[in-house]
C-alpha cells in the first residue's frame, strides 16, 4: 500500500507523524493570518475547518484525491464568514497542495484533476 501524504511529509520535513496536523497548519496559514492566530485561537472552532482537512489530507494514498478534500474544504460548514471568505484568515488550500506536490515527486502517476489555479480554485485564493 503507497504511503500517505501524511507519511510523505513528515519524511520529508523530518518530523514524527504526530506532528503532521500543527506542522503543516503554521505553514499552510495564509502569511498575513499568522499574527492574528493568537487571537483567532480566542473564537472557539475557529479553526476546525482548517485542522479537519489538514486531517483529512493526511489520509490520502493518492495525489488525485486532494481536490476532492479540498472542495470539502470550502465548503466545510465552519469555513465561513468574512474573516476566512474576504481576508482569507484560514489555511491555503493551494499551498497544501503545492506541499502535496513537493511531497510526492514523481512517485504518484495520479496528480490532482484540475491542478494548480483552475476556476475553481482561483476564487478561492487573494491576488498575489
């Protein structure tokens, strides 16, 4: 059985599995919402949308699944409101997936379908 993307990363970033979650969410976090995370961290379930599809993620055996968890992701029932829809104070869906990539390498001959900023992600992300 192919490892998880999870196994993939904490061999890659050299960390122990139970450290995935916390790893990757400080650097999937938009730049601009790491100095808010202390205050963020204040509103209960703030981020639950972000740590379930981190979770989530971590699952997968195969690169053509991500965009099915990530539009679970946008859709996630707490990954609403204007502090995550407008000032993107959330995780980044495309940089978990530009991880993902880093990750895998050419190991998985089943990239994402869609890849990269297709319509569907591009109203997703702010303007660079």
């Amino acid at each position: 059985m192919p490892p998880t993307f999870r196994e993939r990363y904490c061999a890659h970033a050299g960390i122990p599995p139970e450290q995935f979650e916390e790893h990757l969410f400080r650097r999937a976090l938009y730049f601009h919402a790491k100095p808010l995370q202390g205050i963020l961290d204040l509103m209960p379930d703030y981020f639950t949308a972000d740590h379930d599809f981190l979770r989530s993620v971590g699952d997968i055996r195969s690169r053509r699944f991500f965009h099915a968890e990530a539009g679970e992701y946008q859709t996630h029932s707490l990954n609403r409101g204007i502090l995550r829809r407008i000032f993107f104070l959330r995780v980044s869906a495309e940089r978990v997936r530009q991880f993902m990539e880093e990750c895998w390498g050419g190991h998985d001959s089943n990239p994402p379908v869609g890849g990269g900023r297709g319509a569907a992600s591009a109203a997703s992300h702010p303007p660079h």
